[in-house]
C-alpha cells in the first residue's frame, strides 16, 4: 500500500469508537484509492455501533441516511460518514433496499458491496480486512462484483454504469462473468434515473478512456435514450480522447457523432432527456450544427461566428473540429480572442446611445450598427469612436 495515512480527524472517528468497544474500519473507495496510491477525497467508516451509539460518541452529528445506518460526524469544519455494519434486504426498485438489517460482523457488510475492490476494510492497526480478494484484482487490475454479478444488478442497476466508469478511471478490466452480467441485466438500466445515467456518463466522457462508451452503448445502458444501431459501430469516440477533459466539448463531441452515425436524431432531444443543463443542451446544440459545415477560414469568419454563437459554442466547435475532422481551429480562435478584435456590437467604440444622439431609431439603428460592426470585422484598426462616428455621418449624408 502506498504511505498514505488518514487524516488526524479521521483517525480520532476511528479510536473514539475503538475506545468504546466498537469495531470501527475505513471501508470502501478510500480504501481503494489508498491501496492505488491516491488521495481519496472522501473517507467512510463502517463499525459495529449503532447509528444512535454514534451519534451519543460525537456531539456534533447529521443523521444523513439514518434509515439505512449512516451518520455524518463533524470534526470541525471536516465530515466523516460513520455507518453501521449492516446487511441489505430486498431491492424492488433495481436501486434502493426497501430495508436494512443491521448486524455485529464485518464480513456480512463488505458481502452486500459492489466490487471486490471496493468491499475491503482498513482498520487504525493498519491489518486489512479483505474477505473477497479484493487487492490480488486491485493487483490484476480487475473489476469483478462481490458474489454473483447478475445478482449485484439486479440489487442495483447503477452498479452496472459504475463498473465501465471504475474501467475507464482506472484503465482496469471488467472480468469476464461481470462483464457479461451488465450485457445480460442491461435493459435494467431503464430503471436508473435520467440525472443518475447522466452523471455517470459525464463521468466516463472525462476520464482518459471516454471510449469505454461504446461498451455502454453497445451492451444496451443507454438504449432509453438513442437507437443502437449494429451495422456502424461508433469507433470515433477514441477520438474524444485528444480533447480537453472538459465536459461542455466532450458532450458536444459525443453528440456529433451519435448523430452522424444515426444513434440519436437530435442533440437537443437526446441531451434534455438526460437532464443536461440549459446552457449545455444550447451550446451542445448548436455546435453539432455548426459541424454539418466546413470550420471558419480566415479571421472575418471565425468573428462572424463568435458573433453569432457566443464564445462558448464557438470554443466547443473548434475543439470538436480538431478532435473530428481535424486541422488546427483551436489555435486558429485563440488568435482572434487574442487579439481583442472586435466581434460583437457590444465591443464597438461607439454605442446605440452615439448613434441617438444622430438621430437614428429603429430598424436604421440597427443596420448601423450592423453595419460598422462588418466594417470593423475587415479592419480592426479602425474601431475608434470618432473615425466610427465620422463614417456614420457621412453614411447618412450620402
């Protein structure tokens, strides 16, 4: 295991419960992480007390998932979810146990866990608890489910999603009887809800392996929200892999090419049924359609188009455009946002307010402005307030 210690509030979670004859372990991702040699970002704790045993241990406590045994201890400004061992009873959602059961014994709540490298437990004495192998797969770089793995599913569908998305993370394998377990189980998936699916494929999309996707895709996760189609398998999306990890352009990238190959009809349609957020769904949007055409050619062009789609969409494109068809967009925006030349009226040296002041309303205000906004576009040098109004002037006298 690589030297990574706990930190001091986790450590006194741990001997305060020992203390008081309690079995207490770090369980889970944690562990795992730490077994990986990284930082974990959150830290869990299983033990033998009972969640009202833990919450008289620590006077500061939030009852977070009381139901199912779990307690947010607070050690200053840090938290530590503390729950009790526990075993699961029946899951009729495909989600969520209807009951839990808590019991006395560690092995019985590492056997209700996902996968093996997540049902390992780490006690203060450093002795770790591993009744599944899960650090020889850690080892092997295997996912593999704790028991039987179509039963692991059928608990919970979202297990499956999280298993192509720990591959992707960690670059891991998912063993053989696993894998073939989320292709048979897959059309439980429909029971997950749409913000649960999208969270876990944004986390796919951001990992240095976003083309474990198509394991998704083909294996029939995503089939309440596009149409597989088996003559055209969608190989591109290793292509995603040169991008950013940013999630606006990665969406954008998927979407294009779901689209082109015939999996989804609109990008709209299909980012709004996964709950995609507003600004997501427009920008989204819009750059797949700026992709049916060829990328801007000169400066005038890519203004023409910041003008038009905003920065957002126009930054997606030309990263979609590099990673897709290819060529050097990306730069080629970055030397106009560079140069601080004009692209939008709201940048103009004179405003709506000068030309008023010159009589102008309505439709003709707007053509003005329209007009040395093209002016400027050609020669930017010349965005300067009295050189623009003098050309209104004479634009009106003529």
């Amino acid at each position: 295991m690589a030297n990574i210690t706990p930190p001091r509030y986790v450590k006194q979670v741990l001997i305060t419960l020992q203390s008081r004859g309690y079995l207490a372990y770090l369980v889970g991702g944690c562990v795992r992480d730490m077994i990986l040699g990284v930082h974990p970002q959150d830290w869990d704790v299983c033990t033998s007390a009972l969640p009202e045993e833990v919450r008289e241990l620590f006077p500061h406590t939030v009852p977070t998932g009381i139901r199912h045994g779990t307690v947010t201890v607070m050690i200053h400004s840090h938290s530590v979810e503390v729950t009790t061992f526990r075993t699961d009873g029946s899951y009729l959602d495909h989600r969520h146990p209807e009951a839990v059961s808590f019991v006395g014994d560690l092995t019985s709540d590492l056997a209700r866990r996902d996968f093996t490298m997540n049902a390992i437990a780490l006690p203060p004495d450093g002795l770790i608890a591993d009744p599944f192998g899960g650090v020889e797969d850690i080892e092997k770089g295997i996912i593999r489910c704790v028991g039987e793995p179509e039963r692991r599913f059928e608990e919970d569908a979202l297990r499956m999603f999280r298993a192509l998305r720990f591959s992707a993370r960690f670059g891991f394998a998912v063993e053989e009887k696993t894998l073939a377990a989320i292709y048979a189980k897959a059309p439980l998936a429909a029971s997950v809800s749409a913000e649960r699916v999208r969270d876990e494929v944004e986390k796919m999309l951001l990992t240095s392996r976003p083309q474990i996707l198509l394991t998704a895709i083909e294996a029939g996760l995503l089939d309440r929200y596009l149409v597989r189609r088996k003559d055209e398998p969608v190989s591109e999306l290793i292509r995603i892999t040169a991008m950013p990890k940013k999630a606006l352009p990665r969406w954008a990238a998927l979407c294009a090419i779901l689209e082109r190959r015939g999996w989804i009809d609109s990008p709209r349609d299909f980012l709004t049924a996964l709950r995609l957020d507003g600004r997501t769904v427009r920008c989204c949007s819009d750059c797949c359609e700026l992709l049916h055409t060829a990328p801007p050619r000169t400066s005038k062009e890519w203004k023409k188009l910041l003008n038009h789609y905003g920065v957002d969409t126009a930054s997606c494109a030309a990263l979609c455009y590099d990673a897709l068809i290819g060529g050097k967009s990306r730069d080629a925006l970055r030397a106009v946002l560079k140069s601080g030349e004009c692209f939008s009226v709201r940048h103009l040296a004179v405003t709506g307010d000068d030309l008023v002041e010159l009589g102008l309303r309505g439709k003709e205000l707007g053509d003005m402005l329209s007009f040395l906004l093209d002016y400027v576009m050609d020669y930017p040098e010349n965005n300067r307030r009295e050189l623009l109004l003098q050309l209104v002037r004479g634009t009106e006298e003529n």
